[in-house]
C-alpha cells in the first residue's frame, strides 16, 4: 500500500517502538491523505498513531515462526542493491 512502510516481523533485533511508531504514522497519513493534520483534525490524527502503533506491537509479539529472522543489514544492502538496479547510479 505505501512504500515507506517497510516489513517490521521476523528482523534481529526486533523492530523498536520508534518503527513501529513511524510505520503507524505513515499508514494514517495514507489513509487520511493528509501529512500534517487540522488543528481540529490533530487530536483524532495522533490518537489514530498511537492505536494503530499499539495493535501493531501487539501483532508483532503475538506472531509465531520457524524461519530464522532477517539481519538488517543484509536487507537494507539487498534493498540498496534492487534500487541500484532499478534506478542506476545517483548522480
């Protein structure tokens, strides 16, 4: 759904709250087409952040597998390595 949400489960070490908190705030603004809410939208904008930020904590510390989690690392240089790919060199 949106680019900037990345996979969170399944990483060592575990994902933080501050990306789990990110990854909540990018879905609300997605949802609610809006980066930078109303002062009359802004309390039910970051009340929407912290629920979706609480319930994905709560499926992520409920989630079971048998695969050996990902090194982050090696993810963001397999990711590097696609967008290389992808775009070429910057410059």
């Amino acid at each position: 759904m949106c680019r900037n949400i990345h996979q969170l489960y399944n990483f060592e070490p575990a994902a933080t709250s501050a990306e789990v908190e990110a990854a909540a705030l990018q879905y609300v603004r997605k949802v609610s087409g809006s980066t930078k809410p109303s002062k009359a939208n802004e309390a039910a904008f970051n009340e929407a952040v912290h629920q979706i930020a609480h319930i994905t904590q709560h499926l992520l510390d409920s989630l079971v597998t048998t695969t050996p989690p990902k090194n982050r690392e090696e993810e963001a240089a397999k990711a590097r390595a696609r967008s290389l790919a992808r775009f070429g060199a910057a410059g």
